[in-house]
C-alpha cells in the first residue's frame, strides 16, 4: 500500500513494469524455505536497477531504460476470486480515513470535506494488485520465464527439460487459462541454485 506520494513516473514504472513468471523445482522450495523465504521473495532486492539498463528492440535500435523494475512470480500464483478482491478493496478504504476536513460554504450550505484522500492511492494500489488478467491487455501478462533447479538434483539438465515441457503445456493451452503469456515464445532463463552449507 502506498503511505508517500510518487510521482506519476513512479507510479507508472512501479505498477506496469515488465512480469517474469518464477517456476522452481521442489528443492528450490526446500533450500528457500531455510530462510522463510520462497524463490521470489528472496530475488526482490534484485528486481530494481538504480543504474540505466539497454536493451535492443526488434529492429536492432539501442534503447536505454533508467530505474528499471522487473516484477517476478510465482507462475503458480492467482489472483483472489471477485468476492475476495472486493473485500481487499473495501478494507483497503476503510483503513484509510481522513480525519482532516476544511469547510466549504456550497449555496448557502457548510459542507465538511477531507482535505486529502489517501484512501484512493490505497485503493488504487490494491486494484492493480488484485486485477484479473485479461485478454485484451497485456498488463498481467508473463513477458519471461526464470526455470530454478537446486543443484542438489540428480539430474539438474532433466529437470530443466521437464520443466521446459511444462512451461510449453501452460502456454499451449487452449482455450487460454491463467497464467497469461505475452507470446508462446517467452524468454527463459535457466538458474542452478547451490546451497553453499550442504557442499
């Protein structure tokens, strides 16, 4: 939830920056779970560039980025049922009241209205947080996909060619279900987790 003001830059970059989806093997999880962390929460720190990043686009043309924030997943996650998502939106207004009010004189009337209404940053953060991806816009949509094996597998080259498969089948299916997919040809990144403690 928002408690400071941003800048409408800000708000732009945070709120519509680019989605990669996480899918981790089973002792990914457990190595996480060390830390009571998963995968995604401990890769957070890394999803923001302080720096200017570049990158080329389709035609070959340079284009740099300041401050670039990437968004990461699990590629398991859903987005809360219509009843639950109205309730996160209600109690994201109701926990923000304004007790500060001016009074307005309107046609012979004193009305007392709030002088701020930071209920509707709450609201709007919470509605951008709990938004069901459509199919028309591609605000929700997986741009990339990072594939995490533990190095503890026994075979971490099939695991990665499992769970390839897998990824292939969710971007397959048709008609499309959750998670949405920017393309069938989503970027992957292959990462080989090691615990250092366990050798």
């Amino acid at each position: 939830m928002s408690h400071f003001k941003m800048s409408y830059q800000d708000f732009i970059q945070s709120s519509f920056s680019p989605l990669v989806a996480v899918m981790c093997s089973p002792l990914v999880d457990q190595i996480c779970k060390k830390n009571n962390l998963s995968f995604t929460e401990m890769i957070q720190p890394f999803c923001k560039l302080n720096s200017e990043a570049s990158f080329r686009d389709p035609s070959g043309v340079m284009i740099s980025i300041k401050n670039l924030r990437i968004n990461v997943s699990d590629v398991n996650s859903r987005p809360p049922q219509p009843t639950m998502a109205r309730k996160f939106l209600n109690e994201s207004v109701s926990c923000h009241i304004n007790d500060r009010t001016t009074t307005l004189d309107v046609g012979g009337i004193n009305l007392q209205v709030p002088v701020s209404v930071p209920w509707f940053e709450a609201w709007r953060d919470t509605f951008l947080q709990v938004q069901f991806p459509s199919d028309h816009e591609f605000t929700k949509h997986y741009v990339a996909c990072m594939l995490v094996v533990s190095s503890r597998e026994t075979s971490p080259l099939d695991m990665f060619v499992q769970m390839g498969s897998q990824l292939q089948q969710m971007q397959t299916i048709s008609p499309a279900k959750l998670p949405k997919w920017f393309s069938p040809a989503v970027l992957r990144y292959h990462i080989l987790l090691h615990d250092n403690t366990e050798g």
